[in-house]
C-alpha cells in the first residue's frame, strides 16, 4: 500500500513542480520516474488496445498494447539521447547533462500520467464506433496533445539550465525535433497499438520497417477525403 501512496505522491508533486519532492534522492528518484512512465504507460496502452471489443483473442491486444506504450517511449528516450549527449558536449554543455538527463527523463513521466489521463477520452471515442484508421488518428492526437503538456514539464525542468547558459534554450529545440522524428518512426515499428478487429492480432506487423512518414500522410488524406474505414 505505501508503494502506491509514495509513487502517487511524487506524480503530484511532478504535475505541481515541486522539484524537492519529485527529485529527493537521485536513485530512487530515477527509479520513481521509471515506475511511472510504466504504470501510466501501461494503463494508457490497454485502454488503446481496447478498439474492436475483447472478444476472441481481442485481450491479447490489450496486453500487447499495454506493453508497447511504455516500450515506445523509453525506446524512443535511449535511442535519442546518445545524439543528443554529443551535440550538448560540442557545444560545452557536457557538464550540465546530469541535470538535462533528470529534466528530459522527468518529462517522458509527465508525458505518459498525461496520457493516463487522457485515456477515458479514448474509451469514449471508440464507444461512439469510430472506423479503424480513425480510431488511430485519434490516437496520434492523443500522443500529439499529450506531448504538447509534456513541453510544460520540459520548459519548466530546463529552466534553470537556460538561465546558467542560453545555448541550452536552443538545445531544447534539438531536442524536441529529434524526440517527435525518432518517435514517429518507433511507433512504427512497433505497430499494431490499436489493431484491426479484422485481423488476426499481432505483437509486430510483417512490414514493420517501412516508412512511417509516408503512411502518416497517406491515411491522414483518406480520412480527410472521407476514405477512412
């Protein structure tokens, strides 16, 4: 019982900006945004994986998708930060980085207890019988809405760096251009989040390592020219 009470404590005063609280004692610290980029993610990833009902073998996609929400992000997370880390120290930032570390890794735990919060929007949505390419969009607002939340608790973590030196303010920037570019691409491989109610369910699709960009743009014009199904 006082796991929850402690890791619901700390979301607080993550959400509030109370760094003193969020950031009391560096390894259980880390540890404490881990659990949460877990458990929201987790919790917003089944509610995704609920489209299409839970009949037959429609659970497993839950599963699957409560899985792949927080791999996704901690994915896109590992893969963008060695980048970044070289660019911070070209620029003479390498000492910073401990604190541009917790800041950005405090972030994608903002990111998803703001998903977790968005998630009876999404069980709301699908219960008024949306097509599948629509149920995705959707999502992708979903993502799009919670990561523009997420750029509060980022701007708000960077701001002491961005006063000690306003290079930082710049990388910023860096850093959001590489997250959404790498992070596109991510949740494309790991598709299905969502599923198609008539396919078979799937953890990985076959063609996983194809364009995502390309697809984005494409079904976004279905839709819009009323294509969607």
């Amino acid at each position: 019982m006082a796991m929850p009470v402690e890791l619901f404590r700390r979301t607080d005063a993550l959400l509030r900006g109370e760094a003193e609280a969020v950031e009391s004692g560096r390894a259980s610290s880390m540890a404490a945004l881990a659990l949460m980029i877990a458990g929201f993610g987790m919790w917003y990833g089944g509610v995704m994986g609920t489209f299409g009902g839970l009949a037959g073998d429609r659970p497993w996609q839950l599963l699957y998708s409560a899985v792949k929400v927080p791999i996704l992000i901690m994915l896109t997370f590992a893969m963008s930060v060695p980048s970044f880390y070289v660019v911070n120290t070209l620029l003479g930032l390498r000492n910073d980085f401990p604190r541009v570390l917790r800041a950005l890794l405090t972030t994608q735990a903002g990111l998803t207890v703001i998903l977790a919060s968005l998630s009876p929007l999404t069980a709301f949505w699908y219960a008024s019988g949306p097509p599948y390419q629509v149920a995705i969009l959707f999502n992708g607002a979903m993502f799009a809405v919670a990561s523009l939340g997420a750029q509060a608790i980022l701007r708000r973590e960077y701001g002491p760096l961005i006063r000690k030196d306003g290079t930082h303010r710049w990388m910023l920037v860096v850093w959001v251009v590489l997250y959404i570019f790498v992070g596109i691409q991510m949740g494309w491989v790991l598709r299905p989040f969502v599923g198609s109610p008539i396919r078979p369910v799937q953890f990985f699709r076959e063609d996983s390592w194809s364009n995502a960009y390309e697809f984005v743009l494409r079904l976004t014009w279905d839709v819009v020219m009323g294509r969607g199904s």
